[in-house]
C-alpha cells in the first residue's frame, strides 16, 4: 500500500509539471518572434493550395472508384 501512495505523491506531480513543460515549450514554438506578414501570406496560400489540390483529388478518387469493376 505504501508504494502505491509513494507512487502517487511523486510520479503524479512529476507528469504534471513535465507535460506543463512541454506544452509550453510548444506554444513557444509555435508563435515565433519575426514572422513577416508576408510569410504569413505565403503560408496561407500553401494551405490554400493544398486543400484546393485535395478536393481535385478527391473528384478523380470518386471518378475512379464509380469506375472500378467490382467482383
């Protein structure tokens, strides 16, 4: 019994402060200092290439798939 409460009064604190840590260090990362307004332009036309691209896919996997012969 007592290791189990060793356990909980250490490894618990332990994880909670780790994973506050890490989602920190994360947000940081996320936000950089010095993203140019540009960059950002940049970014969301990749994005908006990327889903445009990704619906065309799709119509031709649809298109494929009505296609396909079937066993």
């Amino acid at each position: 019994m007592i290791p189990w409460i060793i356990l909980a009064v250490v490894a618990v604190p332990v994880l909670v402060i780790g994973f506050a840590a890490t989602r920190k260090r994360t947000a940081a990362a996320e936000h950089r200092v010095g993203v140019t307004a540009q960059r950002r332009a940049e970014t969301e036309g990749e994005f908006a290439e990327a889903a445009a691209y990704e619906a065309e896919w799709r119509d031709e996997d649809k298109r494929r798939f009505h296609e396909e012969r079937l066993p």
